[in-house]
C-alpha cells in the first residue's frame, strides 16, 4: 500500500512538471509571434479582364500553288526549252517546244485527207443533182406511159447508188475532220505552255533528251500568295473560324509580322494527335516568304472575358510544371494555390481554375513565402 502511494504521488509530481513546460513553451510560441517579421508584398487583385484570344502555333511556309510540267508526248526529242531556274513565266507562257517533223507530217497528211473527202464529196453532189434531174424527167414521163419501166428502175438505181455515196462520203468528210482533230491536238501537245503563272524552281531535263510523260520537265512555284499549315487541338478547332486574321513571323525577318487569313478548314481530325489542319494564306507580292521558312503563327480567335492576374504573380513547381501563386487573405496571411492558366496577353493570364474574382494574390516578394507566413500589404498593382 505503501508503494501505490509513493507511485501515485510521483505520477502526480510528473504531471504537474509537464504542464509547467508546457506553459513555458506556449509563452515562448507567444514571444516568438510577438517577434515574427511579416513578409513585404505587392498584390493584385483578381478581376475580370476583355483579353484576345489567340492560338500560339507553328508551321512551315509553303507556296500557294506549285505544279511539276509533265510532257504529253513519248518517245519524241524535246527541240527547245525556253526557261531556266529562276525565270519568272506568266499563265500560257511558251516554255518549251518537243520536235514536230513527224507530227507536221501527220498533220498534213490528215488535211490533204479531209480535202480529198470533202472533193469526192462535191464531185458526187455534182452528180446527184444531174442525175436527180434525170429522175424526176424519166418518173415524170413513166406516170405518162411514155418510157418503159426498164428504164425507169435504171435511172432510179442510179439515184439511190448516188445517194448511198454521198452519205459515204459524209461519214469519210466525219471520219477525216476527227483524224484532223486528233493530229492537231496532238501537234499542239508539241509545244509547251505554262499552266500556271510563277518561278521556275527546278529544271529536271535539257534540250535533246527523250520525252517520258512520267517525267516532268519543269516545276513552276506561285509564290504570291504563301501558305502555312498549322495544326488545331480538337478543342480549339469549333472556334477557328475562314476569315479569320492570323500574324506570323519568320526568323529570316525577326521584326517583321505578315498577316495571314484563315482558307480552309479541314473536317477530318486525326484519331492519333487529335488535330486537324488549317490553311492560312499570305500575301506575299515581294516574295518574301520562301518556301520551307519555319513559321511562328498567332491566330487570332476573338475577345473573351476571363478572370486574370499579372504574369509576375505565376510560379511553376520544377517537378511537375504546375502553375501556382500566393493569395493573401483577410487576415493577411499567405496561402499558396494551384492554378489552371489559359490564354495570355501583355502582361496578363487567364485563370480557368483555382481563383475567385476579388481574392489578392502576390506579384512581388512570394520569393520569401511559404504557406502560412503573415505579410504585409505595401503596395497593390492595378
């Protein structure tokens, strides 16, 4: 009994020297309050902001329209070709000539045909007409019994012969003009036209090589007008809109911006990137926008209303690159919050998520703060 006593009465003694430390720690946490220096902080208030919304993309410059000029004849000497590298050709342009001395041939051999056809032709309605005249006379004085039927079936097996050989000719007068047709086109084949106004950008064959229509001859480039394919997330695509502005910038020329206009809008999204791609179009009358140039694309969407902050009040964790920043509450105290960030412009962000209208976050002096710390408010950016 003695011993529980004793035990009991040192428990007690413990518990009483325990509460005194305690208190004394809780009067040093207070001094240290007491102490403590709050941080000095610029703020911001979280508002409402008219920002443009645009798309920052990447592409390459391609010309407008560029075509390779394949031969439509085989197996004849290209004569004559008229361009190089370099030379600037107009829409029907002569460029080149293949040799003609076997289509020339041809080709008048096919209009002494027609002649010869359309000849016999008139020699046989020569005769028509006369034997026409012979018939009718003949029939005539059949019907008044005053020639034999004999010689009524031969006038008329004269005529019909006639008329058979004049629809004969006919089809040889027919026959002849398509033979002409063909030649002509084929003639015309010989020689070689720009089909689109341009550059000459490569020069694949020289004079007296062998034409193979599955080889090109030259390749002309339209560089007046430039595009650039740009690729559109699958949520962005139902706001790009044809017509709308789009500037871009090249490295060739740093401080220069070209504007461009939204032209076609692919419907098809790809099922692997989940993008679909849109052709922008520029003016480019002093050619130059070279083609293969690496182009910095802002397409321009529209205005939005979207809550915003200064760009200085961001930060980005190293680890996971997520955005985040301090709020200062009422009571003046620092909590750090993650943010979902948006569009961009000047010196402002759009924040899609983590912030209210009206709270305060830090634009200056969050490089000494950590969750919790008290700070004092010495001035606000408006």
């Amino acid at each position: 009994m003695k011993k529980l006593l004793v035990g009991l009465i040192l428990v007690i003694i413990g518990l009483g020297v325990s509460y005194q430390v305690y208190k004394l720690y809780q009067r040093s946490q207070h001094r240290e309050k007491k102490l403590e220096v709050k941080v000095p902080v610029k703020v911001s208030k979280v508002q409402h902001r008219q920002m443009t919304w645009k798309l920052n993309l990447i592409g390459n410059i391609k010309p407008k329209q560029e075509v390779n000029v394949y031969p439509k004849i085989v197996g004849e000497i290209l004569e004559k070709l008229l361009v190089e590298k370099g030379d600037r050709v107009k829409k029907g342009q002569l460029i080149g000539v293949i040799e003609k001395e076997t289509i020339t041939a041809k080709l008048n051999q096919a209009k002494a045909a027609l002649n010869a056809a359309r000849a016999n032709l008139a020699q046989i309605e020569a005769n028509l007409k006369s034997i026409e005249k012979d018939y009718k006379r003949i029939k005539r004085l059949y019907n008044e019994k005053a020639v034999s039927k004999q010689r009524l079936d031969h006038i008329t097996a004269q005529y019909d012969a006639t008329l058979a050989a004049k629809k004969s000719a006919l089809a040889q007068i027919k026959q002849a003009e398509a033979t002409l047709k063909e030649v002509q086109i084929r003639y015309h084949d010989h020689t070689i036209y720009a089909p689109i106004s341009g550059v000459i950008t490569a020069r694949y064959v020289d004079e007296g090589a062998m034409m193979d229509i599955k080889k090109p001859i030259v390749r002309i480039t339209d560089d007046s007008i430039a595009k650039v394919n740009v690729a559109i997330n699958e949520k962005d695509l139902p706001y790009v809109k044809i017509g709308q502005i789009a500037y871009i910038k090249v490295d060739a020329y740093p401080d220069k911006v070209f504007k461009g206009e939204v032209k076609v809008i692919n419907p098809r999204i790809d099922p692997v990137t989940r993008t679909a791609l849109i052709e922008i179009h520029i003016q480019n009358p002093k050619r130059l926008l070279k083609a293969g140039m690496f182009a910095h694309v802002n397409l321009i969407l529209g205005k939005k209303l979207v809550l915003a902050v200064p760009k200085d009040a961001l930060q980005k964790m190293p680890a996971t690159g997520v955005y985040y920043l301090f709020v200062v509450d009422k009571n003046k105290i620092a909590h750090m919050r993650n943010v979902k960030t948006g569009i961009s412009e000047g010196n402002f962000v759009e924040i899609i998520k983590g912030l209210k209208r009206g709270e305060l976050v830090v634009t200056y002096g969050q490089n000494r703060l950590k969750e919790g710390l008290a700070v004092e408010i010495v001035g606000e950016q408006t």
